[in-house]
C-alpha cells in the first residue's frame, strides 16, 4: 500500500474516532442528566441508566478490555452449559437467568463503548439482524398480551444477539485464534466428563443439590446436545486442530485415549435418534471434503469396543425413569434407533415420529396456507396447547420439538424465509471460505471453517428434533458459534486480501511462503 493510502486511511480512522467520541461524550452527558430524573420516579431505571454510563465511561478508554471481558465470562458460560446442562442454565437471580445477565452485561457494554459497530460489516450479519428485527417486531404487538411468556418464547430470535457481540469482541481482541487453543485444552476433559454426566442424569439425578435459585439439579444434561458438542470434537480432532503442549510418545498414546472416551460417550447417547443423527452427518460432511483426515484411530477404537459389546453380549439396561426412556445401551440397541429413524417406534407412545410429523404438518397449513401467514401465532402462545398436541399436564410443552418449525409458527412464513437465508448464507459462505483457504494454501483457516461447518450442521439437526435452539444451554452456544464464524470469515478475507498484495510484490519462488505464513492471524 502507498504512503498516500496509509495517510488516507489514518486519517479516515481518526475522524471517526473524533466523531464517536464526541457521540460517546454525548451519551454520557445525557444519561446524567436522565438519571438525576429517574431516581425518584423510577429507580430500578436509575439503576440500569447508571450501568450504562458506567460502560460508556470505561468504552472510551479501554474498549479492548471491555471486549475481552465480555469473552471471557461469556467463555465460562459455555463451558458451564456444555458441563452441566439445563442445571447451570438454571442458576438465576429471580427474574434473571444466568444466560440473560451475560447477554445484558454483553449488549451494555459493547454497544455503550461502540465495538458492536463492528460486526456490522458483513451481508451476514445484516441478515441476522433483519432476521432479529422481525421477531422484535412480532415482541413488540405481543408483549402486552403476553408478558413474560412472550419474552421467554422470544429467545429463538433473541439469543441472536450473542453472534453480533461475539463477532465484535473476537474483531475488537482479536482473540481468535485463542478460541480453538483454549477449546484444545478443555477438549480432553470434556470426552472424559461426557459420558458420565449422561448416566448420572440417565439414572436418577434427585440426589444432585440443585441449582441457585432453582429446582433443577446443578446436573442436568441433555443426551442429544450433549451429542452434539461429541460431534464437534470429533470433528476437531480429526481435522488435526487438536494439539498439545508437549510432543512425546504420551501424546500420541493420549489421542487413543480420548478417542476411547469419545466412543463410550458415543455409546452412552446414542439411546436417542437425534443424537446419532447430529453425529453422523457431521462427520460425513468431514468425510466428504476431507477423506484423508485421521479416521483410522477412532474407527478402530469403535470397532474393537462394538466386537467386545458383540462377543460377550454385553449391555447396560436403563431404569424407566421420568429421565431416561428405559433403552439399553448396545450396539443393538444403536441399530434399532438407526432402524427407527426410518421406521418409527411404537414405543415412543404420543412422541412418534407421526405425531411430529402431523404437528409440523398442522404448522405448515396454517401458516403457508392459512391465517397466521404473515405473523404466524407470535410470541406468547402456547404452541402445543393451542394446537391440540399438549403431552404434559401442566403444559409445560410450549413448542414443536423442532427448532425450525417454531420459527415458522410464531413467526410466520417471512421470519422463516429470513431463517432460512441465514442459515443457508452462514454455509454457503462457510463452504466458499473452505474452498478458498484450501485453494490459497491456508491449511489452517481451511480446516477452521470445516470445523465450524460441521459444528454447526450439528446444531442444526439436533434442533430438527428437539426442544433445543428455544433454550439457553443449546441456543446461547449456536449463536455463538455463528458469531465465531462470522468472525472467522471476516479475518479471512483479511488475511487473503493482504497476502495476495504480498505476493503481488515477491518473487514468484516466495509465493508458496507468503500464502501460507500465519503471521496474518490475529
């Protein structure tokens, strides 16, 4: 770049600069004054005005600091939500969620100090944004119905807010690539916690204290979403991403480790269709762009334990329990849910695959062909007592078990379409970056976007049958991801726009060096 550019740019940024700061200086100033009227007539929003001139103030001299912040508590949330379940989600300061206060704490402070301007600077995050502008609208005409119930409903949409702050904090820190580092370090941890949490839930959790503030066990996980963070990893490490700090022969003898722990884990969730499901296809998609990553470990660790599971005939029978459905865990067993998928199960008594399917047809007629087009039933409404399809008697069932269908029912045949942009943008851009960094030679980003790709696939499919994006243990880490991602191909354009100037001034021998330096990560 010329000195003539460099110039223009510097002094580009420092108007803006002078620009937000004369805007911050001026919310500041105004919030005073504002908070001197609230404290008498309300002082709960006195409260919240001077949280908010408190970020301002720490915005306009350390905003790197307060991005980072943000990450690392929103870090340790998903970390409890990956460890703990729906317990940790629980944990509350009535009427606050845990998941809420961080997406306050959040939303305050990056948009108070500014950094939240710049993750808008993708067609990806305009599409989130649109898609979030729809259902804030459809909040505002319920609210006033509804109340709370709306809000809670709301979350499908609202969570959103966690992919525009991640991709802000990860763009502002340029933190990036300390997420896969530190998602390395916890990864072992996790295949050994997995398949233990999912027993101990399986079995009888009652004996486990519950959660502040709530009735719901501190343990309490999941089996399909505890899939689909066993999907991820195995992901991650196939794709090479996993390292560790030290390089001997324990290390290697360590991967067979993990990869053992990764298939009792396997073993220990796979009594639910979705959960094979989320990790099946995933992994195919590994498969399909990358038919030489490391598959011969884990494939020979699943087939001596499945042998041994064969030749002796072993099993592990469940309790019938409110908790678990009674299945076994076997190879066969695994086979008869794989069979069931196509099949159904008389077993599964109101929760068949017809009744899902008459349920999502029911949703399909009144929204595309009937009265709820435009809005669908909002926010607010008990889905599955409204629609006749109630299976709990205090009607604690408020939506389909099908995350994409709730979109369509409370937000109508347009909030759907957005749904559907998003998503099918977020993985055409995920697929075009892979083939670009594979075609650049950037060997690393190349296996990052896979492994968001397949990370995000899992997400997707375990909410086509479950109750999941509506909660924050499940919703709250998918769009976080979706910020990691947007991030990722933000700084990868970056890096390519800047080393195909480099190589534009090398010599052609030097071209290989300058495509695949790692100098330009963040």
């Amino acid at each position: 770049m010329t000195g003539e550019g460099k110039l223009r740019i510097t002094n580009t940024a420092r108007r803006f600069g002078t620009r937000h700061w004369v805007v911050t200086r001026g919310t500041v100033t105004a919030g005073v004054l504002i908070l001197g009227l609230c404290t008498v007539w309300k002082p709960l929003l006195a409260v919240a005005l001077m949280a908010l001139v408190g970020f301002a103030v720490i915005g306009m001299h350390g905003k790197t600091r307060l991005a980072g912040t943000f990450l690392t508590v929103l870090g340790i949330l998903l970390i409890g939500f990956a460890f703990l379940g729906r317990g940790f989600a629980y944990v509350n300061v009535p009427p606050a969620f845990i998941g809420d206060v961080v997406l306050g704490f959040g939303f305050a402070a990056l948009v108070a100090s500014g950094v939240i301007l710049k993750s808008m600077r993708t067609s990806l995050s305009w599409l989130l944004i649109a898609f979030m502008s729809w259902g804030a609208l459809g909040l505002a005409l319920d609210i006033q119905a509804y109340g709370l119930d709306a809000l809670r409903d709301s979350v499908i949409w609202a969570y959103g807010a966690f992919a525009l702050l991640v991709t802000a904090s990860l763009l502002r820190t340029r933190w990036l690539v300390r997420v896969p580092r530190h998602y390395s370090s916890l990864l072992p941890v996790f295949l050994c916690w997995a398949p233990i949490a999912v027993l101990i839930t399986r079995l009888e959790p009652s004996f486990i204290p519950a959660a502040p503030g709530s009735d719901v066990p501190i343990l309490f996980v999941y089996t399909s979403q505890v899939a689909t963070h066993l999907s991820g990893a195995a992901a991650f490490i196939l794709l090479g991403l996993y390292h560790s700090r030290k390089r001997d022969v324990l290390t290697g003898l360590a991967e067979w480790f993990w990869w053992l722990a990764w298939v009792v884990g396997f073993f220990a969730v796979a009594t639910s269709r979705a959960a094979i499901l989320s990790i099946a296809l995933p992994l195919m998609l590994v498969l399909l762009f990358r038919p030489r990553s490391k598959w011969k470990k884990p494939a020979l660790v699943l087939a001596t334990i499945t042998a041994a599971f064969l030749v002796m005939n072993l099993s592990f029978s469940q309790p019938l329990t409110k908790y678990s459905s009674g299945r076994e865990i076997s190879p066969a067993q695994v086979v008869a849910n794989v069979k069931s998928i196509f099949e159904g199960d008389s077993r599964d008594d109101f929760q068949t695959r017809s009744w899902r399917l008459n349920w999502w047809g029911d949703i399909v007629d009144y929204t595309f062909f009937g009265e709820f087009f435009w809005r669908g039933k909002g926010f607010g409404v008990n889905l599955a007592t409204d629609d006749g399809y109630q299976l709990d008697v205090d009607e604690s069932l408020r939506s389909p078990h099908n995350g994409h269908m709730t979109v369509l029912a409370r937000m109508g045949v347009p909030g759907f379409i957005l749904w559907l942009l998003l998503q099918g943008a977020f993985g055409a851009t995920c697929v075009l970056a892979y083939a670009r960094a594979q075609k650049s030679g950037l060997e690393w980003w190349a296996r990052i976007d896979l492994w968001i790709l397949a990370y995000w696939s899992a997400f997707l499919i375990e909410a086509a049958f479950g109750v999941s994006l509506e909660g924050p243990q499940a919703g709250i880490w998918f769009w976080s991801l979706l910020g990691f991602g947007i991030a990722v191909f933000t700084t990868q354009e970056q890096v390519l726009g800047a080393q195909s100037d480099e190589v534009e001034c090398t010599q052609p021998r030097r071209r290989h060096h300058a495509l695949t330096s790692h100098r330009y990560l963040p």
